[in-house]
C-alpha cells in the first residue's frame, strides 16, 4: 500500500499540499498501516523501502517534512 501511496503522492500536487499539512491523517486516510507511518515519518530512506514494496532500486524518494523551513 505506501508504494502506491508514494507513487501517488508524487502525480498529486493536490494530495501533496494536504499531505505536508497534516502527514499523518492524510497517511491514516489511505489506510497504511502504523509500520508504514512510523517509517515515512521518521524519513528513513532504508525504513520506507522495508516498508513498501518497490522492486526497482533505481528510484529516488524524496521525503517532505512538514517541519522543515
């Protein structure tokens, strides 16, 4: 579920505003589970790969924090 939750959240500019506004209930509307929040919100990379099921490698997931100015 987060893989298609990420490839989402990058083709939706729209569930990306909502997304770095409120990350957690936006997260908890799609239905990832608490292992899946847990590893987008602390933005590890090796954390959320364990957590998705990408199979290609080659991408590059960008994580926005809300928090970051």
């Amino acid at each position: 579920m987060l893989d298609k939750f990420l490839t989402q959240l990058g083709e939706d500019t729209e569930l990306c505003e909502r997304y770095k506004k409120n990350p957690k209930e936006i997260m908890e509307s799609y239905g990832l589970t608490d292992e899946e929040i847990s590893a987008m919100l602390s933005g590890d990379l090796s954390k959320i790969k364990d957590s998705s099921n990408f199979q290609q490698t080659n991408f590059i997931i960008f994580i926005l924090s809300p928090n970051e100015k």
